[in-house]
C-alpha cells in the first residue's frame, strides 16, 4: 500500500520506478528463485512433451536452451528410455554405451570417427538429436549443467530460511575456489584438452556421476557465495529507496 500527501503526483515514472525497485528489493529472493524453478523446470517439460506426442512446444523448448548448453545427448539425462544416460564407450561405464544406439541411427550414418568435435555438421548433429522411443528423450541440459542450476536452486531454498538468512556469511573466496571451482575446473578442463584442436592426451569422457557431482558443487557453492552478498546489496538498496520516499512523504508497507 502507497501512502503519500494527496498533492504529491502519483502516476510518475519516477515514482513507479521506484516502487518497483524496491518491492523486488524486498522480494529478491522470491522472485529469483521463482524465475530459477521454472528455468530448472523445463528441461524436464520438453522430455515430456515429445514422449506425448508434442513436437512442436518440444522442440521450441531445447531451441530456447541452446545457447546455455551444448545438449550432446552422450553427456544428458534421459526420459522414458531404456536408459537414464548413454555414456560413450571411452567412460567404461556400466551403461550400454551411447555409440550402441547411435551407429544405427541414420542421422549418423554420414559421419567418421575423424568428424567428432571437429566437423561443425557432426557437432549440430549431436545437438538436434533430441531422442527417440527406444531411448527415449533428452534434457534440454547437460547431466552438469541441470546439476550447477539444481545447486543454485537448492541453495537458494536454504538460504530463504530465516534462520539461516540471518547467520550465513558468504562462502570464502579460497573456500569457493577449492571446492567450487577447482572440480568443475579439473574435471572439465581435463576432457576439453584430449580433443581437437588440443590434443594434449588421448580422449576422455567423465562418467555421468562426476559431472552431476561437480556441477552440484560448483552450484551450491556459487550460492553460498553469491546469496549473501545480493541480500546486503538488497538491503542497502532498499534502505535507500525507502530513505528517498519518506522524504517525499510516501510509505510503502510490506504487503
């Protein structure tokens, strides 16, 4: 509720602006993690929508997460498939490997072993195969990417708690580096380098396990360190904002 004098304008941009800066300021959270939930909630719709027959907002939905993730089907999860993840055969895992499934597909079938990571065509390739009945259908993220955002999300949860808000401090900085950084770092970096054009040792894929697991650790540590300074930077904006309103005689509760 806005309470001001009744000469003061109360249709201003100015005034507007304002008002709304500071309810987001007083509501960061909320809506951060509101915003956060939906994002990490559509890469299970899209899965979803083409197992029900939905191609079309399917499709509209991995082209809207394209630019945030590179969606080799070798390194995702999987939705009502045989399998929850198709690692390639270099991973030793378990798994029936991603190349059992793909050497049969025909959109595959123009590609040699020299194309991988090198040929644009390939690489598109990889990215446009959202899946298919006996595999079932991709995520629109990566098995690390869903993993740092699921952190983001989680943490973002544990910080909402009262509790918590009032006694976290921001994860330190060497802190942040070691068990942040220096897995997703390791780890990542590690397989980047054994393919084209670096080269630097024979090729390696991480298994899915330690992709979830680094991505999670890079998540949540991101929101231990991040959390905590946006809400003392919200809190100082807010100050301001409401400072500079009551000057100009205008309130504006909590509701």
């Amino acid at each position: 509720m806005v309470t001001q004098p009744p000469e003061k304008p109360r249709n201003s941009f100015g005034l507007r602006a304002n008002i709304f800066t500071l309810r987001l300021a007083r509501n960061w959270l909320r809506v951060f993690l509101v915003v956060l939930g939906i994002f990490v909630a559509l890469p299970f719709v899209a899965p979803t929508f083409m197992k029900l027959g939905l191609e079309g907002p399917g499709r509209v939905i991995y082209t809207m997460y394209s630019p945030f993730c590179h969606q080799f089907p070798f390194r995702s999860f999987f939705l009502y498939g045989e399998q929850p993840v198709y690692p390639r055969e270099i991973t030793s895992s378990d798994w029936t490997p991603y190349e059992a499934y793909a050497n049969n597909l025909p959109q595959f079938q123009q590609f040699a072993p020299a194309d991988e990571f090198t040929s644009l065509d390939w690489v598109l390739a990889q990215k446009n195969f959202y899946g298919n009945a006996q595999m079932g259908y991709k995520m629109t993220l990566c098995e690390r990417d869903i993993s740092i955002y699921f952190g983001l999300f989680t943490g973002g949860l544990i910080y909402s708690l009262p509790v918590i808000r009032r006694r976290l401090r921001p994860a330190p900085l060497w802190l942040y580096v070691f068990l942040g950084l220096g897995p997703i770092a390791l780890d990542g970096f590690s397989q980047l380098f054994g393919y084209p054009p670096f080269n630097l040792w024979p090729p390696r894929e991480t298994l899915p396990i330690f992709r979830v697991m680094t991505g999670a650790f890079f998540g949540l540590m991101t929101a231990w360190l991040a959390y905590p300074y946006l809400h003392t930077g919200m809190i100082e904006t807010r100050r301001e904002i409401e400072t500079k309103l009551a000057r100009a005689g205008i309130f504006i509760d909590h509701k």
